[in-house]
C-alpha cells in the first residue's frame, strides 16, 4: 500500500423516514445518492511488510431527491475518519 492513496465513492439507494404515530408526519421513501472522496494514509508497517495500519478520512454528500415532501432537495455533507488495519500476504 502507499503512504497516501486517494479514492472516489459513489452511492446510491433509498431512505425512509417513519415517525412515531400521532404527530402529524406521514411515512417516507426517497431516492438518495452520495457521492464522495477519500484517502487512505499509511501511518504504520509491520517490519517485514504483513500488516499495516491507515486512518481512512471522507467527505459525502449525500442528496435525498425529495419528491414525497416539500420544498424538496436536501442534501448533508459527511465526514468521518476510519481506521484500518490490513494483514497477511
């Protein structure tokens, strides 16, 4: 693995919202999208090479299409940092 190996994501399924009965929302599905962009960035490499370790940052955003409800498109940006560690050869 290199020291910094960038990558692009790309999403896409359905959300659904179900609020508890009585206060006045309706169930909902929508179409949702993400795309996004990350990297992998090697912090640590066991001396003969079998196991390593790298913070994994990204960014999404995700887009909800929005038709079940008005004004429609919402979209949340995403961040999260991951830690992997990969093994073996």
């Amino acid at each position: 693995m290199a020291i910094f190996a960038p990558y692009v994501s790309l999403g896409a399924g359905v959300t659904h919202a179900a609020p508890p009965p009585g206060i006045g929302l309706e169930n909902r599905t929508e179409f949702m999208a993400q795309p996004g962009l990350g990297a992998f960035i090697k912090v640590w490499q066991s001396p003969h090479g079998a196991g390593s370790l790298a913070l994994r940052p990204d960014i999404k955003a995700r887009w909800t299409h929005g038709w079940a409800h008005a004004p429609g498109n919402p979209v949340d940006v995403l961040y999260t940092l991951g830690l992997t560690f990969l093994f073996g050869r």
